[in-house]
C-alpha cells in the first residue's frame, strides 16, 4: 500500500485529504510544515506539500528534497499568499513537483495527480 506524506499548516485541508486518500486504498501520514515534514520522509512513497506555511514552507522543502536527491514525487498545492498563487506554484514546478494545484482545488483532480505520481515511481 502507498504511504503519502500530507504537508499543510491548515488542518482542514489535511483532514479532507487523508480521507479522500484513505477511502481510496492510500496509508497516510501528516505534517503540520515542512520542518515536521521533512523528519518524516523516510519510507514514504509521495508528498502532497502546501507551499505557504510557517517554520519550512514547501518551496523550502522540496528543494531540499531534490537538493538531497530523493526522487519522491511531490504534489505541490497553494493558494498564494500577498500573490497570485500561480506564481508560488511555477517556483514550485521549475524545482521539480510532479504536478501543482491552485487551492481550492477539486479532489478528483487531486486524485487523478496522485494516482499519476504514483505510477510514475511504479508505486
């Protein structure tokens, strides 16, 4: 069974996304930023990363994670900040994420991108 590392300081989208993805078959665990999150990378199949928190935000985290050169896909979702979010999100794509969403987001969208980054590990 896939292990997804969810990464969101809002405990609200977490929530709705472990159990979007545990009601499709997925183990899931949660971080609440990305210093919390990168402890927790070991053994974990994807990272679905928020890329606006406080601590280590998710641009931070996924350039340690390529910078380290772990080849874990991540699925990098924002819905900016002082900026438009598209801006956050094509950092996010140029430092390697599978795939961006712009927050909201629809959940079957975000399934589909799952279930993409997992097949393009073989997971």
């Amino acid at each position: 069974m896939p292990r997804i590392l969810i990464i969101d300081d809002d405990v609200a989208v977490r929530t709705t996304v472990r159990h979007l993805l545990e009601r499709a078959g997925y183990q899931i665990v949660e971080a609440g930023d990305g210093r919390e999150g990168s402890r927790m990378l070991d053994g974990v199949d994807l990272v679905i990363t928020d890329l606006l928190m406080p601590e280590v935000d998710g641009v931070d985290l996924l350039g340690m994670i390529r910078r380290e050169g772990l080849t874990i896909p991540v699925i990098a979702i924002s819905g900016g900040g002082k900026v438009d979010s598209k801006s956050y999100l094509d950092v996010a794509k140029a430092l390697g994420a599978f795939a961006t969403i712009a927050k909201p987001f629809d959940l079957d969208h975000l399934l589909a991108a799952v279930r993409d980054a997992l097949a393009s590990r073989g997971a």
